[in-house]
C-alpha cells in the first residue's frame, strides 16, 4: 500500500540531509557486498542506504582483519591484546601491500616506509625484559632472518621480504586467534532476511545455514499487466472524473484529501476526534456551571451596589445632623452602625456563599480539563509517531522502511562457526529469496555469540533496498485532466478541460548511488491512453498520449491524440491514490465549466 | 668485512671529515646511516648498515664517523625530529643516527638497543617516512 501524504518541502529537506549524511567517511566495512545484476554487469554497493536491483545476486565478502578488531573488544583481554596485535599487523600489511602497488604515487617512498614502519615498529615493541617468545620478539627474529636473505639487494627486495614475514606472522596470529576464540566459546553466525509489505522471512544464504532456497522469482522487467489494485484505481478515477466534470471537483478533493489523511495518520485522526470530543466535554461542563453562577454573582453585585448607596446617604445624613442638630448627632450614629452592621452581615453572607459556589463549579471542571489536556498529549504523540513514518515511507519510498534489523533473531537454521571455520564469502541470489516488490528490502547480519547461554549479539548489520535498477516498465492508473475543444454547451471564456481516467506504462531506470531518484523524483517516460469524451455525447473517445511522469507517477504530463475526434490535446495527471466514492455519478454533460 | 655504499671520513684530518660530512648530509639528496665511534662493534654495524643501502642508485649511503668529535659542529647545526637526539650523539650514548633527504636527525640507535637487521632497517625507514 503506498502512502501519499507529501509536502514538497519536506522533500527537499530531506534530499538535502540525505546529500549531508552521503558526505560523511564511511567506516572500514567488515561487511562488502558487490551486486551482479541479471544483465551481467557488477556494481560495487556502497555501505550504508544501499540499493540494489530486486534480481541481482549479491556477493558478500566478510574481511577478517575487521572482524578480528570487532571480536577483539567483546573478548578477554588475553584475546583482546592477540586481536591488537593481529589487527596492527593486518593494518601494516595492508597499507604496505598498497603503497607498493602504487609506485608512481610514492615516488619519494615515503608511503612504503611509513607502511613498513608499522611492521617495524611493531616488533620492535616489546619491553626490554619481554620474553624470546612474546608475540614481537618472535616477529623480530623472524623478520630479522627475512632481511638477512635480502641483504645487499634492492630496497625492493627488503620490502618483499617484510610482505613476505608479515603475512606469515599474520597466519600465525590467526591460528592463535581461532584457538583463543574456540576456547572462550565464540561462535559467529551470517543470516539474511526478506523484510516485505507481508512480513519479514529469513532466506538462504549458502554455506551460512540451513534454509531452502525458495522458487525461482524474477521480477519482470518488460510486463505490461495491470493489477487488481490498479483496476480499481482506474474504476475510482472514473468516477472522479465524472464529478469532477459535473462541478464536484472540491468534493473529490475534500475526498481525496481526507482519504490521505486517513491513511496516512490513522491515529492522528483518531486522537483528533478524541480531543474533540474533550472539548466539547468541557465547554458543557463550563456552560453547566456558568448561567447560575452569572446569576448569583449579577444578585450580589446589585446587592453590593445598593448597600454603597444607602451607606453614602447614611454619611451625608449624619453630616448634615452634625451641622444642624449636634446634639441629636449619638443617637443618629448609633442608630447608623447598628443598621450598618446588619447590612454588612448580610453582604458578608452573600458574597461567602458565591465563593463557594465558584470553588464547587471549578473542581466540576477540573476532570474534564485533564481529559483535554490527556487528549492533546495523545495527539501530539499520535502525530509525531505518525509523521515519522511518512518522513521514513517519503525518504526510503517503501513501506518496509522501518524494518528494524536489530530485532532480527538468528533461527536454528542458522549454523554457528568457529573464526578459522566461518565461510569468507557467499552468494544471495535475490531470484531464490520468493516474490518481492519494489521497496523491499533485505537485511544481513554478521552475529556473534560467546557461550551457549549468552545472547547473540550484532557485530554487523547491512540492509539493502530493493528496486527495480534496470530498465523496466511500470504501470499505473490514475487522472489526467486533457484540455478539449470548446463545444457549444460551453460557457465562459476559459479554455475548458476535462476529467479523464487513464492507464500508463512508463519506462523507468534506477539511479545507483541517488536515493532522491529512486525514493523520491522516480522519473519516467511512456505512454498513457485516456477515456475522453471530447463532444461531450457520453461515448468514450480513446486518447493516446506521450507522457512524462515524476514522483512515482503521482504526477504526470504530456500530449496525447484523441484517436475518435482526431484532434492533438495537452494533459497533466495525477497517480494519487483516489478512494472508492460512494455518489451517485451523473452524467458528461457540462464538463470544462 | 664488506663496506657497500660507505664513506668512511678520515681520522687525520678533521677537516676533511667535516666538510666530507657536510657536504654528504647538505650537498646530496641522500638518506644517511651515520655510524660514529671506531671499534669492532661499529665496524661490524657499519657493514650490516650498507647491506641494507639498497642498489647504487638509490638514495641510501652509509657513513662511519670513527671520530664523532671531528663533525660535532656539523651534526649541532642539524635539526631534530626528536628533542635530545643531538646531545645522545654527542654525548657518547649514540651507536648511530640516520638523516633524512631534508637534513633533519630522524632516529638514533643507542649503544645499549640491540642493533639486528630490524633495527638498523627500521632507523633507515624513519628517514625515509
């Protein structure tokens, strides 16, 4: 199932990370892959995001001197300064083996003297008191006598004979390195597996276990059949294209856009309508408590207002009464307070009891606040998680794309070997693993384990995706909107165009080495043939047309010609995915308007 | 014993030492084994050292200075790829030092290390590195 959900932007952003992350060292590989595609030819696969052709057969190389430094880490330090030394010696020989390859980039000899040094160095390393047999002075003596039969020739000839010491010094390190190994129960194991739409199997890897190879599949690469799924795509386009040439084009937008939605951020939605229905939660628990709050806090407030007025009429009173009638002013003040402290207490009640009203009112609303709250962490959740996905879906252009490798685990099947016994190299015939689509995607790991109890763990993981590299035919269905002749019906000025649903075949070739081509930009160049109706009398017109299509055919270009009306037209298209609309479709009659 | 690819500087006349010295170490491009001090032990280094000076036309060369005091102001106005290593010659520790293309002291061999067909290979690479 593709899904569809894309913003251009984001696509950008991600082929400029994809460029960044491209620009980084690769580290020594322990794993190296070299694909053979069914037209004979050999490709390098580069470490990392690789792709491959979904039919070729991949060679895998495992290089010992890496593996030893992995092994290295995870052992006894006894095991771990035997891997160091290994490791040095592998490294001098290797840089020296180089250097002397290239003569003319080491004209002065620096590099060749610096390779060599390694060596040196190296069995020159052990301290004064070290014993004749510790690991260096046994290389020194050894490399000493190596000299000696070059002495008085060429500086060519030392030089061959330090490749010469060193690689046997190498082998003997590796005896010792299987022997230590063996003893602390290491054992190493290579598996592979198919990761696709419907699941992820182990497949055969020869020489590594024990599984059956399945039935020969090759993708075809020149097959020009349309699915079920793409039948019915091109059904819905057909009834798209009909509303659309009714005036329902916002209907099928709003349809098409809802149903991407749908597909994309299932959960989203979900976590949407959730904190909806929150909110509303809470704006009747709100409206609940509200109207008879407003109107007790309106009593209280007229209240309070009354008693300010006959509080200023009482003082103006008593100014008065101290002006005109001093003597009766005691009394009129006691009468005053008295009247005033019952107000008061009254005032005092009634703004109590609004205080506890609003306290209750709050606590009712604080349950469902919490549920809103709840609800908008869930969808922040829901649409972090779900946007992740379509980034991942969007840059690896597969939905397989996280496949997590690490929770591979390495089946009976599976054969566990000792280092001096594990197979250099084996073969993955993509044909022999069983059907496979486009995006799929296989991942191979080199596991160790150490005792019979311990856990397995991954020394390395390389997953591969699967495309279809070589030149092959696609074929999709979809819209195009074909600009026709104006015919009488039509009114206004504009340049009428018309809804069409159409099949496509393009021819299409991988990029290796680009993951925007092959994820992303997927361009390719074809045919399409529409059901027009350019006069409008509901009898399909058979439409012809030369088409260029990017993005993996969600959109789409070209010039065709109306067979029927023998008229050239222009188009665009789009292959997104349409959903199966459930109106009822009416008729051709007013299309372009 | 065989001396290939050697010059050996006079013990009579320290000048011509020096300026056999000066003139090997910044007059030619060459990689030096510089044995100082006489003696068996030297002459028999000095021998293993041409041995490992590869075909005429390479840029290996070996010199024996029996008097290290007769070139003590050249080897002072040498450079050092390591602090020390000048007072090690000139201080009698040295069994002998090799010199880079570039004129620079780039290893020494000490009269207490074990000076084999490694070691002596070994100081000629650092020279070369």
């Amino acid at each position: 199932m593709k899904r569809a959900s894309l913003l251009v932007s984001l696509l950008l952003v991600a082929s400029a990370q994809a460029a960044l992350a491209a620009s980084a060292p690769p580290p020594a590989p322990l794993l190296t892959f070299v694909e053979r595609d069914i037209d004979g030819d050999s490709h390098d696969v580069t470490p990392g995001a690789a792709t491959v052709d979904i039919n070729s057969t991949i060679g895998i190389t495992i290089d010992r001197a890496v593996l030893a430094a992995r092994l290295g880490g995870a052992s006894g330090s006894e095991t771990a300064a035997l891997v160091a030394d290994y490791v040095t010696l592998q490294n001098g020989i290797t840089e020296l083996t180089r250097a002397l390859s290239q003569p003319a980039a080491d004209k002065t000899g620096s590099l060749r003297a610096r390779a060599g040094l390694i060596l040196l160095n190296y069995a020159t390393s052990a301290p004064k008191d070290a014993a004749p047999t510790a690991r260096p002075n046994r290389f020194r003596a050894a490399l000493d006598r190596a000299l000696d039969s070059a002495a008085g020739q060429s500086t060519a000839a030392q030089f061959s004979a330090l490749q010469q010491a060193g690689h046997e010094e190498i082998d003997r390190l590796q005896q010792e390195l299987n022997a230590a190994l063996a003893k602390e129960g290491v054992r190493l194991m290579l598996g592979a597996w198919l990761g696709a739409s419907a699941g992820t199997q182990p497949v055969h890897l020869p020489g590594f276990d024990s599984y059956a190879d399945q039935t020969r599949y090759e993708v075809e690469r020149f097959r020009l059949v349309f699915t079920d799924e793409q039948r019915q795509q091109y059904q819905n386009a057909a009834t798209a294209a009909k509303m659309i040439n009714a005036g329902g084009g916002a209907a099928v937008a709003q349809a098409v856009v809802l149903d991407l939605a749908a597909r994309s951020f299932p959960e989203t939605l979900k976590a949407l309508q959730a904190l909806r229905q929150d909110c509303d939660n809470l704006v009747a628990a709100a409206e609940k408590a509200a109207p008879p709050l407003a109107a007790e806090v309106k009593v209280v407030a007229v209240d309070l207002g009354q008693q300010a007025k006959w509080l200023e009429a009482t003082i103006t009173s008593l100014a008065d009464t101290a002006k005109t009638n001093p003597a009766g002013l005691p009394a009129a003040a006691t009468a005053a307070v008295r009247e005033a402290t019952t107000r008061l207490a009254a005032v005092e009640k009634e703004v109590d009891g609004l205080r506890k009203d609003l306290t209750s009112a709050v606590a009712a609303l604080q349950t469902p606040a919490r549920e809103v709250l709840d609800a908008a962490a869930a969808l922040k959740r829901a649409v972090d998680a779900e946007a992740s996905t379509v980034w991942g879906e969007i840059t690896a252009g597969s939905v397989v794309a996280n496949l997590n490798a690490a929770t591979l685990e390495f089946g009976d099947k599976v054969k566990r070997f000792e280092l001096a016994d594990l197979p250099a190299t084996s073969q993955l015939d993509l044909e022999l693993t069983g059907p496979r689509a486009d995006g799929d995607e296989v991942v191979i790991k080199l596991g160790v384990q150490k005792g019979t109890a311990s856990p397995n763990q991954d020394v390395e993981i390389e997953q591969l995706r699967l495309r279809r590299m070589l030149v092959h035919v696609e074929t999709s269905a979809g819209l195009v909107f074909a600009n026709r002749p104006r015919q009488p019906s039509d009114t206004g000025g504009k340049t009428p165009f018309q809804a069409a649903p159409a099949y496509s075949a393009f021819l299409k070739k991988g990029w290796r080495g680009c993951a925007f081509w092959n994820n992303v930009l997927n361009p390719g160049l074809g045919i399409s043939v529409a059901a027009l109706d350019f006069n409008l009398d509901g009898v399909p017109e058979v439409g012809i047309g030369a088409a260029l299509s990017i993005v993996r055919d969600w959109l789409q270009g070209g010039i065709g010609y109306n067979v029927a009306a023998r008229r050239w037209y222009g188009f665009v298209g789009v292959g997104l995915p349409l959903p199966t609309f459930g109106m009822t479709t009416t008729s051709n009659t007013s299309a372009g308007k | 014993m065989e001396f290939r690819k050697t010059k050996v500087l006079p013990l009579d006349t320290p000048a011509d030492a020096r300026r056999i010295f000066h003139e090997m170490v910044n007059d030619e491009p060459f990689v030096l084994f510089v044995v100082v001090g006489a003696g068996s032990a030297a002459e028999a280094l000095v021998s293993k050292a041409g041995k490992f000076a590869g075909q005429d036309t390479e840029p290996r060369w070996v010199i024996w200075a029996r008097s290290v005091e007769d070139i003590a102001s050249e080897i002072r106005g040498l450079a050092e790829a390591s602090p020390g290593f000048i007072d090690q010659i000139l201080g009698g520790k040295a069994a002998a030092f090799t010199t880079s293309i570039g004129d620079d002291i780039r290893d020494v061999i000490l009269t207490t290390e074990d000076a084999d067909n490694v070691r002596v290979v070994q100081a000629f690479l650092r020279a070369e590195a």
